[in-house]
C-alpha cells in the first residue's frame, strides 16, 4: 500500500453534477465545487487523507489546453512530492479519454494517476459517483497501481487510458477497453488485478506540448466529395485524422485527397467510425503508396490526441509517426 495521501484534481463534470431534479433529468455539469464533493467522500470513511485542488469546474465538453496544462503540472508536482501517494482526477465522461490519453503519454509511470467520473450528477437518485470515487481512491493507493500507465475507473472497472473509450451517452456501465480488456475490477470491498504492471519506471513518453496544433477529425458519409479535406487544409490544419467507415474507408475522391495532403506534409491517420476494431495498414487503402497511417486500435478523438502531441514534438514523418500509432 502507498502513501495514504492522495491528490484530488476536480475538473468538474457529472460527478460533480448539480441540478434541480433529483432524477437527473437536467443538470450542470461541475455545478458542486471540489469541496462539497471531497466533503460528501470523507464521510465514506475512507481511509485515506484527500488532498483537494480544484483546476476547473466545468463540462469536459469545454475541457481544453489551458486545463491539461495544469493537470499536467498538478501531476508533475505530486509525482515529485514524497508525501503524495497517488492522484485522482475526478472528469467528465465525454472526453475521459482524451484528457486520459494526454496524459498517460506525457507522465512517468511512477505514481498511479487515476481519472474518474461518473454517469449520474451526485445529488440525483442512484448516482455512481460516490462508488466510483471510493473505488479509484482504492486503486491510486494500492501498491500495485503504479507502472500502469493512467488509469479510468468507472463501473467497478480499472481501464488502461489508452485502451478506454466512451461508448453509450447514458447506461452506468458506458465505457469499453480495446484492444485490452480491463486491468483490474475494483469494488468498495475488493481489488483485483488481472496482471503485473507492465509500465514500471518508465519516464515520460512525450514532453507535454508547448501549444496544441490544430488537427481535424473528418468524418466520412457515404456520396460524400472531397471539399471537406480542402476546406481543413484552408483553415491551417497541421494533421488530418479520418473517421472513416469501417476500416477507415472513404469514398475514393476523399482518399485521394488525404493523399495529396499527405504529400505535403500534413499528417494523415485513417481511424475509423465504427465503434469498436482495428485499423490496418495497407488493407483496402494503400497507406504505403498514399502516404497514410493506421490508426490501428485508437478512436478518432484518441488518434487526434496522438497525433497533436506528435506533430507538437516534431514527428510527422508517416513512418514515424505509423511507430507511434502501433506502440499501444
Ligand atoms: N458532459 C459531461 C462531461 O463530460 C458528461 C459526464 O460527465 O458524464 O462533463
């Protein structure tokens, strides 16, 4: 077990939902501050000090540069600080595993980070935050947590960042892990992992980025032309990345222009819009021959994260940044 003090980063969210029915019909995401939050967890009787830093309040629909800023340095603080054991970052749902991904690719493993939300805001009946809090507390202070990687807790389920997607808009149980399943399932009573961690020691991937460039997701439609990919191509997109339809196909006047701006120079990553699966090279496109990149088992929102901090550490070559996409 690790230290008992843990970090809490609010950034708001529906775990720190608040609104006038207590069906949570409607309700503001980030509406409780940090405080009453952390207040309501210390009488779960924990058994961990909680340490509360409120970065945002808000929907992570609006989460954005400035706040993974200072998530990153929160973390970044706390990994150096020997009285912290381990961090929680209390999130929305909507874009857990963007900030999740961001981070898991620009911290050391050395601390367990643990990202965690809910479905229902926490005044309304039947919410899962509370559960969930206590559980990714469990986690953050188990001795095994570290070298993980960043983590998400939701539905009693402990999902590697990079694997967790969102993938239903309302039932508690929403969100999935590819191409691995689960690292661990958590309950109030027990914790279990399914493996070693694989990640111990290792430093930070990528340095976190200066600034974030602009890389567009184009999702494709049937009968659909290519003046989309023009059009981001106008507004200054560094990096193109394509939802396409099953294995990250579009139609062929699309492809050809994914291709051309390619060619010069623009980063172009073929996801894909289906749920769930892998993007391989070469299958029905000619990623070799067009210049393009499989996403391989990253989403479009998790490839656009991929790719941003990748151009902003200066790799766009397709071969390298084709390595980056097939790490896991
Ligand atoms: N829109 C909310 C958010 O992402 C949804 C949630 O937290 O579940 O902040």
């Amino acid at each position: 077990m690790t230290s008992q003090r843990i970090l809490v980063l609010g950034t708001g969210g529906t775990i720190a939902g608040a609104g006038s029915e207590r069906t949570g019909s409607a309700y503001r995401p980030g509406g409780l501050a940090l405080g009453s939050l952390v207040a309501h967890l210390a009488e779960l009787g924990l058994d961990a000090e909680l340490i509360a830093q409120e970065i945002a309040r808000i929907g992570s629909q609006d989460i954005g540069f400035a706040e993974w800023q200072a998530l990153h340095a929160a973390c970044t603080a706390a990994m150096a600080d020997p009285a912290v054991g381990g961090i929680v970052i209390t999130h929305g749902t909507d874009t857990a595993e963007e900030t999740g991904l961001l981070l898991d690719l620009t911290l050391p493993t050395i601390k367990p980070v643990v990202l965690v939300g809910a479905m229902r805001p926490a005044d309304a009946v039947g919410t899962d935050g509370m559960r969930n809090f206590a559980n990714a507390v469990k986690v953050a202070r188990d001795g095994q947590a570290a070298g993980r990687g960043v983590m998400l807790v939701m539905g009693d389920a402990v999902l590697a960042a990079r694997d967790a997607r969102k993938a239903a808009t309302t039932s508690i149980d929403a969100f999935r892990s590819y191409p691995r399943g689960p690292l661990a399932r958590v309950t109030p009573s027990s914790l279990d992992w399914f493996g070693p961690p694989h990640r111990i020691g290792e430093s930070a991937r990528y340095p976190f980025p200066a600034e974030l460039p602009r890389v567009a997701i184009l999702t494709a439609g049937a009968g659909m032309d290519e003046q989309p990919v023009e059009a981001l191509l106008g507004i200054g997109a560094r990096g193109i990345v394509l939802a396409g339809m099953g294995q990250g196909n579009a139609p062929a006047s699309v492809i050809a222009a994914l291709a051309r701006a390619a060619a010069s120079g623009v980063p172009v990553v073929r996801a894909s819009r289906v749920d769930e699966g892998m993007v391989d090279r070469d299958v029905e496109v000619g990623d070799a021959a067009l210049g393009l990149i499989a996403a391989r088992a990253l989403g479009p929102a998790k490839a656009r994260v991929l790719l941003m901090v990748l151009i902003a550490s200066g790799i766009t070559d397709p071969v390298r940044v084709q390595a980056a996409f097939d790490a896991g």
